[in-house]
C-alpha cells in the first residue's frame, strides 16, 4: 500500500469511528484534541490500527504520535 | 505457547471473582492474542430467568471474566498478584436470541486486539452448540 | 422470581426520572468482589432493561449495544438516578440512557445506547 492510499485509509476509518469530519483530520493537527479521546479511547484507536493496518503501536510509543503525521510515519513504517 | 484447559479451581488463582457471580470454568491460553473460556450453565446460575434462559447480561459477565482471565494469566505468568478488573466500555454489541438454558455449555473466544497501559481491547465471540449468542468488544480495565 | 430483580428497589419513577437504590445486602457482593463489594457492571444493564420493560410494559431484552461506557463504580447502598430516552419503533425499542448519582447529577456512573426489542 502506498503511502497516500495508507492516509486515505486511515482518515477514513478516524473519522468513521470517532464521529469527526474527515477534513479536521488534517497531518499537523493533534490527535486526541481533534478526536478527542481519552484514556478508554486512546485503547480504540490502539486496536483499531492493529486490525486495519497490522501494526501494533507499543504503550511507550504512544506519548511520541502527536499528531495525524507522526501516526502515518509511524504505521507507514511498521506495516 | 499454548497450555492445557484450566478447570474451576484454576480458574479461581486467574479472577477475583467467586460464586455466586463465578462466570467461567474453564480457560485456555492460546498465545498473547488469542484465548477461550467455557461455562457451563447450573441450574442455581443467579443470571437464569424465569423463563428458563440465561440472561443476556450473564454472557456479558462470561466474556468479562474471560477477559480477566487472560489479564490474570499473564499477571500470574510475570510473577505477580492477580488484581481487580473493572469494565470500561461495550461496543458493537450483538445479541443473537434465544438464550441458552441451565445444562448448555457457553463456548468463547477472545482475541486481544490492543493494550495500553492497564486498559485491554478485546474482541468477543460467545457460542453455544456451534450457534452464535453474542459478538461484542470489550475494554477492561485492571 | 429472578434472584437479580432483589438487587435494587426502584424509590421513585417519573417522566424525567427513576430513582434506584442498590440492596447492600444482596449476594453478589459476596463474590463481587470478597471484601471490596462493587456492583458488576453487567447489572448496571440489567437495571436498566428492567425499568424499561416496566415502562413498556413487556419483557424486554437486549438486541444489541451501541456503546456502554463506564463512568465511575456503583457500590451497595448507592442511590442512583437513571435519566432516559426511550423510542420505540415496530417492536424494536431505542435506548439512550445515563446513570448518575441520585443527589449529584455531575457524578455520572455509566452511559448507554443500546437497542432491545
């Protein structure tokens, strides 16, 4: 999957399952501000990421995906 | 790694529950993503209505203390101490009825789709004779 | 008689709310957990289905579940208001529901949306 196609993707299935517009999903922007999740919330978007994408983000990984950008480089890294 | 089924009384060194609210017994660990529990229903079962079928909630309790089993089996395999869990959140929550009766034996497996922290995500199919009662995902917190 | 329905006593029911307490005595605590009792949170549902099919007037049951979150714990003794939103279409009964302290409306315990029939 190219990266762009991985993007799209993952936009979709954000904005799907946290009930936010596709076009606040935007890569500089801050993932639990846009999405607003919490602690309970923040396990979702953890699971949801391994079923779609395969890739397992790691507990100490977390604190270092600020924003849309940093999850796409890491999951486009990982997959 | 994979282990032989647990019967009730290793279940009870895996959960803090006890009767009369004790919802699985028997547990198998298939490997950190994967695991299944059985119960089946006595005749005393405190989630039996009066219509003769397990409430749909007592399936719930079923998945949740399989869940704790699996949490609890990986505490026990770390060396330490088997603590309380408490649910977070339901999802997607299916119900296939009719309910099962006292007798019938309640099939689960759980895949384990994230952990964070002291949070575990997981995915739930319950069965009973092959047929599917309820599908649901499940957050616990210990 | 269910031995669930002796886990709490419905005080008051309006349009705008029901009030519950939560029997301390009863035995699932006993197991739930030995020394530190806590409502399961499995019967926080089956409180809920049971004050609704009362109010529909049929026994109800859980078709599937939207969302349940849990707020914060309900132990014995708790006194409880549960807020509703019941729309009910073609025998399919729509349920938004939310579980707060009966005295304090901020200390909410558990929120739902779930479909019975």
């Amino acid at each position: 999957m190219e990266k762009d196609e991985m993007i799209k993707k993952m936009v979709s299935i954000l904005a799907d399952e946290f009930e936010v517009e596709q076009e606040a999903i935007q890569p500089e922007a801050n993932i639990k501000e846009t999405m607003h999740l919490d602690s309970l919330s923040l396990v979702d978007m953890v699971g949801l990421v391994n079923e779609e994408f395969g890739v397992e983000i790691k507990t100490p990984d977390l604190p270092t995906l600020k924003t849309f950008a940093d999850l796409y480089d890491y999951v486009y890294t990982r997959m | 790694m994979s282990t032989p089924a647990c019967n009730t009384n290793d279940i009870i060194s895996l959960i803090p529950q006890r009767p009369p609210i004790l919802m699985v017994d028997g547990f198998s660990f298939e490997d950190e993503q994967n695991c299944n529990s059985t119960l089946t229903i006595s005749g005393d079962n405190m989630f039996l209505e009066e219509s003769g079928r397990l409430a749909e909630e007592g399936i719930l309790e079923h998945i949740a203390q399989t869940a704790a089993a699996y949490v609890g089996y990986l505490r026990k395999q770390a060396g330490k101490e088997v603590n309380m869990g408490y649910i977070g959140d339901i999802k997607r929550c299916v119900v296939n009825h009719p309910m099962p009766m006292a007798g019938d034996t309640l099939t689960t497996h759980l895949t384990i789709m994230s952990q964070v922290g002291n949070i575990t995500m997981v995915a739930a199919e319950t069965a009973v004779n092959g047929q599917t009662l309820m599908t649901c995902r499940m957050k616990l917190a210990n | 008689m269910s031995q669930i329905s002796t886990l709490f006593d419905i005080i008051e029911a309006n349009q705008e709310a029901v009030l519950l307490k939560m029997n301390e005595n009863h035995p699932v605590y006993q197991g739930h957990f030995p020394g530190n009792p806590i409502t399961p949170g499995v019967l926080s549902l089956r409180m809920i289905r049971e004050c609704v099919s009362r109010e529909i007037g049929r026994p109800l049951h859980y078709a599937a579940i939207k969302n349940c979150r849990y707020v914060a714990l309900i132990r014995p003794g708790d006194t409880l208001r549960l807020q509703r939103q019941i729309t009910e279409n073609e025998g399919s009964v729509t349920v938004k529901a939310t579980l707060t302290d009966a005295n304090n409306p901020d200390d909410l315990r558990l929120q739902l949306e779930a479909e019975m029939r």
